[in-house]
C-alpha cells in the first residue's frame, strides 16, 4: 500500500542521515511540520478495508492539517496493479474532484508498452479521472533545463533564424546512464531501453527541440504544439538501416568490475531485451524535412548524461587551406539536460600561435554555477506543479500515443527479427551496430 | 577567493577579474582532453610540463601513473584553478586496476573534444593499439625517454599510424626552420648531406631521414663525442659546403659560401616548450609521416648510414 497510516515512525534516522540525502541544507523546522502530516495506511491492493482505512485517514488529515479535501494520488504501482488501484479509490469515492476540492492523480512511466495498452490504461484512468486531473510525471520534463529550452527557443532572437533545416545538419538526443538496471531486474526486462526511455523522455525532448512556437504557455497551446510536430514525425522506412539496439557485457566500466545483462540477477539467460536503443526519426514538415533526429538510449555508458545536440552544417565557403582546417568540425548548440544543465556553443577559433591552425572550441554556459540558488531537485517542482494544478510539463494520453505510434513499428521489427541484440562493453558508448547506422548517414555520434 | 585590487582604475578592474577568472578555472573553455602516461620517477618533471602547456592550451589533463599498492584502487587528485586555466586530474592506478585505466580514463574525456595521449617516458610498441592510445586521436612519445633512443625512434617509425608524433621531432623545429631557410636562400644543388649528433641522439637520426625525403641526396650520419644532441650539419654543394654547427646546444654558427659566419639562437628546449608546441596541432603531420617512411627506408637498406662513426670537424 503505497500510503500509510499511523502515528509517524518517531525513530528517525540521525539528522546527519536526513540531511546528507537533502539537497538543499536540511531545515530541521520544515522536516518536524512534513513530519506532522505523514500516516502510514498499510495494506493489500484488494483489501477493501485498507482503502476505507484510507479515505478515514485523509478526512482525519483534511481537518487537522486544513487540506479542505485536496487530494493528490501518487500511483507508484506496478502497471499490472493500475486497473485494481483505481477502482478501489474509485469504489470509496476518492476519484471525483467535488466543489471546492480537487482530487488528482499522478501515473509514472511506462505508460502502457505499446497504443494498444496505452488506450487500455487510459481508459482505465479517465474511468476514474478527469482529464485535467491525471498528471503524467516524467522527472526530466520538471529539469529546470527542459523549461530553459523553450527560453532559449522562444525569448532569444539569435537562436531562431537557425533552428531548422536551412542550418541544422542534424540533432542527436541521449540520454546516457552510467548504471545497469540495478535490481530492477522485475520492471526492466521485457520492457527494455527503447520502451523506458525513448517512448517518454526522448521523445518529448524531441518533441520540445521541433515543435513550432506555441502562441502563449499555456498548457493547452504548449500541448497542442506538441502534438501537432510528434504528428509529424515518423519512424524511418528502413528500420534495418536506421536503428541499433544493444545488449550490455560484462567487464570493468569507470574503474569498476561489473556484471553483463544475461548475468544479472533474476534475468532469463535467453533475454532480448535491449539495454541499449537507438532510433532514426524524420519529421516530415516544412522546418525539419530532412533533418535526421537520432535518439539513442542505453545503461552501462561511461558516463550519466543527457543532453540535445543541434548539429549545424559545414559553411558553405572556408577561405583557408586544407591544412588549417584540418581540425575543424561542425558548430554545435548542444543543450545539456543533466546532470551539469546548461548550454554549449562549439564553434572554430584559431590556435594562438604563428601558424593559421582553426580548431573547435567550446563555450559553456553551466546554470550550476551560474544561478546562486540551486535549481530545485526535478521530483520538487513537478510535484509543486501537480498541487498547483499546472499541468503544462505534463504529457497528455494524446502525445504518449502519438509517441507509442512513432515507437511500436520498430519495437514489432525487433520483436520479429527475434535475435540476440548484439552486445557492447559495459562503460563503452554501444555496439558497432549503433556506429554503423550513423555512418550509413554519414555522421558520426557525439561524444556527451 | 578574496582579491584586493588598491588604487585601480577601470582597466585594472578588468584585469583583476580576467586574472581571478584565469585562476579560478571555467571548466568550460577547456579545448581537448590530455592523457598523460607517467612514470613515477619523472612525475614532478611531467606535471610541470602539464602545467605549462594546460597555460597555452586549457584543457583537461589526466595524469595516470601506476601506483605500487598490491589491492586494486585508483586514488585521484584533482589541480583546479592553481595556476592553469584548465584543470588537471591526477589517477593513480594500483594493482588490477592497473589493466583496466582506459575503463575510468574513457568516462572522463571532455564531450566532443579532440583528445591527445602523451607518453613522456616509456611508451608502447604501438601506440595506436593501447588502450590508451586507442581513445585518442593524437599520440606523442617520447623517444629519448627510452633506454635505447634510436631503436625505440625506429620501432615508432615502423608502428606509425595516423596521428602519431614523437618530441624527438618537435625538437627539430628550429633545426628545420634553419635548414630551409638556408636552402631557400643558396641557390645550389645538394649533393649530399653529414648530420652530426651525440651517440644516442634519435633527432638526428630523424633529421637526416627528414633531409633525405626533402632534399632526394645521400644523408650519412656521424657520432659525436663532445657537445649535446645534434652538433653539425654540413650540406655539400658543388660551390662548397653549408654548414650549420652547434656545439654548446645553445648558439649555433651558420656559414656558406661565400658569405660571412653568422650567430643564430639555436636554443635545445626543455619538455614543457615542447609539449606545448606540439600541442598546436590537432590533425596528421603528413611531413613527419613522410619522414618515418624514409627512416624505415634507411634502417632497411644494407649499408645503412647509421651507427657510421666519423670524427666531428667543426
């Protein structure tokens, strides 16, 4: 039972517990009043007296706290558990919002693992809900960073003129975790990188890095946005050609000895799941046409980052020799999501000596350390933004399915070709397939 | 960082910042990521280095020196804002971990940033196929640092993949500004060549390989016993010789036909000059690719030129 009553557990961890986890410096008066309001209801997901227990619980609380009826669910359940917990809060009528209170509920990623089962759960949950009351939470949408990038978009004139096909070469979108599942053996297998990652997080950042100017922020205009550039976008023709998935091996990754996939505990030796993914996706509208957008996902990278990577195309004329430029790439405006957020220009500058040698060089802007206030942990924010009833950040049922579209064709190819995904070394940055499919493009993938 | 600037005006503001900037580090305006392998005994030597060419080029350093703990760990130490305008990471490495460097080393380039690797000591066979090496694009020994210069300059020769240097050839520098200078300016055919070095002494070698693949003439070479790395070389024309001596590794003496003895700076150049010079160049030195081919020539031919042993003549 996720919520639980009875008196708080007065035997608290050591305040040096509690405030080494606090990100922010732990406030001793703010911990004792959140600790005022904390029950533990427990019981089983079928036991009806547990959810009545419940309901007794928030009304007790509605009183003595004054949340005049406010309430928010959070369902950190498992997917299969969804249909049962919704209708027992249901069944106690704690779903509806009533006059001058709200009741809210909040669903975490997966959201279903195709369209089919995403419609099955929507219906489940709007069964219940409002729509303006289910709040979809994708922690990387509540990152200071992802709101930055509609500032740098939307209030700069400098970006603008070069945010489409006429400069950008193409963009490549990572999120890369050093990690491997962990003990998350139960949830991750089966369900794989493309279906954590991409379906969600990945492609709502392409989503936020495509989409035209909503006229105000409004979350209805944002939404619509939204929507209108994942309409746009399709999986690509050749999924052969245009995708790579992976599987992680053992072996030493950041200095650490560590074990392959098919060796985790409590994973089928037979596993296809992969843990490394990587999409080809092409938005067919008049900014992006022809402008490959390539997502890639995987555990067991070097290092843990996400980041937008624009690529902008070569200039057209380069007054100098060969041997000057020898060294030089392409500009980049890579937007960083975590976990240094901010923004890197990279552009040409010439090596300060007497030879005329043009090297790339980058420019950074790094909110960490330029904003005194640290930026509020993501979870914080979004969760501010759910009791506030703002649900801009949060993904509609209409953008998960237009994403499951984009998704479920290659996730079918994969699951047809019914094969080993081809391994890579732990804490190297994927297998050769992934190389390949960019090279088959002519471009090579970033190092994050 | 507290910084008392008395009696200013707006310029010196200014500068005050620049400098405070300077030292506290932006992590950001950092060009490339250097792997330097050490050994422990020159260490102090090679972060001194680091230090200098971290001025000129910010960028990451990864020192990595092999620790003599039996237990497998790495210990870190991290230079930041001292001095250098980059930072530099020092790993030392202990016992299994030995074999798994590239494994931490990989997880802490900078993003999309060239990366170059430097052996200032002992080096690999082939550069190119260490782990190390394998993760940059840009690798530089060093084969005085060798026990045996001129075998392990010859062993890099016949390794050499693209992107590969040796500071046996930044040492050239001056020397080959000199030379094509002098060819340019007399006008006269070469018949052949003498360069002349201390025993032992890899820039020489390479040198008379480089003249050679220039200049299409015989290049013999001749051991030195007295005076430091490359002493002399004498260029053969039908109208005399040129001759470029250097014999204190400080000032060299230039003299051709028909015009008078000239002093010219010929400095021999500390490891931190050299490295920071050779830093400049990101891309594949097609010059010094050429010049390794026509040293393999030249150690393959029967009546290789080198070991020659010919008395010095001023």
């Amino acid at each position: 039972m996720p919520v639980a009553t009875g008196p708080p557990r007065t035997s608290p961890r050591s305040s040096t517990t509690r405030s080494r986890n606090a990100r922010t410096p732990f406030r001793e008066e703010v911990w004792q009043q959140l600790l005022e309001g904390i029950r533990f209801v427990a019981g089983d997901f079928t036991d009806e007296a547990a959810f009545a227990t419940l309901k007794d619980t928030l009304q007790e609380l509605d009183e003595a706290q004054g949340t005049g009826g406010n309430h928010a669910f959070y369902l950190s359940v498992p997917p299969k558990a969804f249909d049962l917990v919704i209708s027992q809060l249901k069944k106690q009528g704690m779903t509806k919002s009533v006059k001058g209170a709200w009741s809210r509920v909040v669903i975490e990623k997966p959201f279903g693992h195709d369209l089919a089962s995403a419609q099955v759960l929507e219906r489940q949950v709007s069964s219940a809900f409002d729509s303006q009351s289910v709040f979809r939470i994708d922690h990387y949408l509540g990152k200071e960073t992802v709101q930055n990038m509609l500032a740098l978009r939307f209030a700069n004139q400098l970006f603008e003129p070069i945010w489409n096909r006429n400069y950008i070469d193409h963009v490549q979108i990572t999120m890369a975790e050093d990690i491997g599942i962990g003990g998350r053996a139960g949830y991750y297998d089966g369900i794989g990188a493309a279906r954590d990652v991409i379906q969600n997080h990945l492609l709502q950042l392409l989503a936020l890095t495509a989409m035209e100017e909503p006229t105000s922020f409004d979350a209805a205009q944002l939404r619509t946005e939204k929507q209108k550039v994942l309409a746009a976008a399709r999986p690509p023709r050749d999924i052969a050609a245009h995708t790579a998935r992976g599987q992680y091996r053992g072996g030493w990754a950041g200095g650490r000895q560590v074990l392959g996939y098919l060796e985790e505990e409590g994973i089928d030796q037979a596993s296809q799941t992969e843990t490394y993914a990587a999409i080809r996706v092409d938005i067919d509208n008049r900014r992006w046409a022809g402008v490959p957008f390539y997502l890639r996902t995987a555990k067991r990278m070097p290092r843990r980052v996400t980041e937008v990577a624009l690529n902008l195309r070569r200039a057209p004329h380069l007054p100098f020799t060969h041997n000057d430029i020898e060294a030089l790439g392409t500009n980049a405006l890579v937007m960083r999501i975590q976990p240094d957020e901010g923004i890197t220009l990279r552009f040409g500058a010439k090596v300060p000596a007497t030879l005329m040698e043009i090297r790339d060089v980058t420019m950074d802007f790094a909110y960490g350390n330029s904003f005194a206030e640290s930026s509020p942990e993501a979870y914080e924010r979004l969760i501010l933004d759910v009791l506030l009833g703002d649900p801009p950040l949060f993904p509609q049922h209409e953008e998960v399915e237009l994403s499951w579209k984009i998704l479920d064709p290659i996730l079918d190819f994969w699951a047809d070709i019914d094969t080993q995904p081809e391994g890579y070394a732990s804490g190297s940055w994927g297998p050769e397939s992934g190389r390949a499919m960019l090279a088959r493009d002519g471009f090579v993938w970033r190092r994050p | 960082m507290i910084i008392n600037v008395p009696d200013t005006t707006a310029t010196g503001v200014h500068m005050a910042l620049v400098k405070a900037r300077h030292s506290v580090g932006v992590a950001s305006s950092m060009v490339f990521t250097l792997l330097v392998v050490a050994d422990l005994r020159n260490y102090d030597d090679v972060f001194n280095a680091c230090k200098d060419a971290g001025r000129e080029h910010p960028s990451r350093i990864i020192l990595i020196t092999n620790g003599l703990s039996a237990s497998s760990r790495m210990d870190a130490e991290i230079h930041l804002g001292e001095e250098v305008p980059g930072e530099i990471i020092s790993l030392r490495f202990h016992g299994e971990m030995v074999n798994h460097r590239d494994s931490v080393v990989l997880a802490l380039l900078l993003p999309d940033s060239p990366v170059v690797a430097w052996w200032p000591g002992k080096s690999p066979d082939k550069p190119g196929d260490d782990p190390i090496g394998a993760l940059a694009t840009r690798r530089i020994t060093d084969a005085m640092g060798a026990s045996n210069p001129l075998r392990a300059l010859e062993t890099r020769a016949r390794n050499y993949s693209p992107g590969d240097t040796d500071l046996t050839w930044t040492r050239l520098t001056p020397w080959r500004a000199l030379l094509a200078a002098a060819v340019e300016q007399y006008p006269a055919t070469i018949a052949d060549v003498t360069v002349t070095s201390a025993a032992n002494n890899a820039s020489g070698m390479l040198l008379a390989a480089w003249l050679e693949d220039r200049l299409k003439c015989t290049v013999v070479r001749s051991e030195s016993t007295t005076g430091l790395g490359i002493t002399q070389v004498r260029m053969n024309t039908s109208k005399g010789d040129i001759t470029i001596s250097r014999e204190d590794g400080r000032m060299a003496t230039f003299s051709a036909p028909g015009l008078p003895r000239r002093v010219v700076a010929l400095r021999r150049r500390e490891l931190n000059a050299l490295i920071t010079e050779e830093l400049r160049r990101i891309d594949v030195d097609d010059i010094f690719a050429a010049s390794m081919r026509c040293l393999v020539q030249r150690c393959e031919r029967p009546a290789d030129p080198v070991g020659i042993v010919a008395k010095a003549s001023g």
